[in-house]
C-alpha cells in the first residue's frame, strides 16, 4: 500500500519601504519588501509550513524560532533544505507543490520561471513538481491597501520505502 499525506501552509508578512522583496527565493524588484525574523519568504515559508505538515513534524516555528538568533535574517532557502532534509530522514519524497501567492504589487509573472527553477533546484526535485501562482486580494483588507503579503501552499509527499518495495 502506498502512503501519500498532504499538507497546508500559510504565510503572512508585512510589506515595508526600502526592505529586498525575497519571493520563492528570488528576489523581486520593488520599493517595499516583506519583513521579518528571516528573510521574510513567504512563498518559502509556507511551503516549509505544508511539507512540515504533511509529515506530521510541526512548523516551521518549531523548527526554526523567530527567538532564536541564529535564525535572524537568514535566507529562508536554507530553512527549504533543512526541511526537505527532514523528510528525508523520515523516508519522505515530494511528490508536488502548489503555491498561491496574495499581493497587490508587484506582479510575479515574469518571474514565475525563475521561481520555480530555485525551489525545484533547493528541493531536488523537477520544475513541473512546483506550482507557482499568483493574485490580488481585489484591494481588499491589508493585502489590498498593499500592507502585507500572504502565501498559501499544499504539498503532497509519499514515503520512498512503500513506493520502492
């Protein structure tokens, strides 16, 4: 029998003036930028989030904490990797991921190719795995009035030794 598990991840940052704007690795030309602990990726967090999910390990807070100092400005990749290692510890493959990303400004499309080639290439795994998106919030709450950013992810992961025996 094949084990397969699915998992959610959010993520949500407020935008300010004169920060880099780091989306799915990749940064983003723009006047403002997602704030926080790390580098602020909520495309990445939010997928760290789902994967953790999936494999019933928790979040990316418990793995990663917003205390701790060796954490501070980090680029959130690392963090992708340290959680795709943990999966693998525990028998885990990505099977895919889908991402919904929620901001006004700017738009990601030109980016999307990127995007997806740094996350397929930090997870290891190939560019059609990874679903990449984005919308507006129709100016609409603090993603509307361009205070903040929001991701969602979904992951699908399955265990290696089921599927390999």
């Amino acid at each position: 029998m094949q084990q397969y598990r699915v998992g959610f991840g959010f993520d949500v940052h407020q935008l300010k003036d004169g920060h880099p704007f780091w989306l799915a690795g990749v940064q983003v030309p723009h006047f403002q930028g997602a704030y926080g602990h790390s580098d602020a990726d909520v495309v990445i967090h939010a997928i760290c989030d789902a994967l953790l999910g999936a494999a019933a390990l928790g979040d990316i807070g418990k793995h990663f904490p917003d205390t701790d100092m060796q954490f501070k400005g980090i680029d959130s990749k690392i963090l992708l990797k340290k959680v795709v290692e943990l999966l693998g510890q525990r028998h885990y493959q990505i099977g895919n991921i889908d991402v919904t990303l929620v901001l006004e400004k700017p738009k990601i499309k030109p980016f999307i190719d990127q995007m997806q080639a740094t996350l397929a290439q930090v997870m290891g795994v190939k560019n059609d795995q990874i679903s990449l998106k984005a919308t507006t919030n129709e100016k609409m709450g603090f993603v509307g009035r361009e205070e903040g950013v929001a991701a969602h992810a979904v992951a699908l992961i399955y265990s290696k030794n089921i599927l390999s025996a």
